[in-house]
C-alpha cells in the first residue's frame, strides 16, 4: 500500500512540474533593485519582509518576458554595457 501511495504521489509531483516547465515569470527583486525573469512561480513575499514584491506572468517564451519587463513602469531600463567592455580580455 505505501509503495502505491510513494508512486502516485511521484506521478503528481512529475506532473506539476511538467505543467510549469515552459513557462517565464517577470519578479521585482528588492534584494538586486531588478526586475529579474525567473522560470518558477514566485512566491510574492514583499508585504511580510520578503524580496519579491510582485510577479507577472506567466509567459510561454522568455522573449516575450523579456517584452514585458521592458514595458513595466517599476522596472528600472537595462544599462548598455560600457564603452571597450566588448573586447575585454582579448589580446589585439
């Protein structure tokens, strides 16, 4: 009985996961100060203390959590990389 009770319990566990994998989540991270794209369900936690303060998704590509990154207000702009970091470590 404990064998059966240990496989189906395996079959939901597979099961959740499959439904998830895929998927992409846009979190405001207090930690960072960044919007970040995550490939997990998030747990919102910022109202009791925690880093993550809202989510948003999901989303079936990470192109398109990217897009919406870029078009939410509270997300700070990505940064372009700073001038001469393109060939760093190369030897010319």
């Amino acid at each position: 009985m404990k064998s059966l009770l240990l496989g189906g319990a395996m079959i939901v566990a597979a099961g959740t996961s499959a439904v998830a994998d895929g998927n992409f989540w846009v979190v405001g991270n207090h930690a960072t100060s960044k919007c970040e794209i995550v490939t997990s369900n998030p747990v919102i936690n910022g109202p009791v203390g925690g880093n993550i303060w809202f989510g948003d998704g999901p989303y079936k590509s990470l192109d398109d959590a990217k897009l919406a990154r870029s078009t939410i207000s509270v997300c700070p702009k990505e940064a372009p990389a700073p001038a001469g970091t393109a060939n760093k470590g190369k030897s010319s």
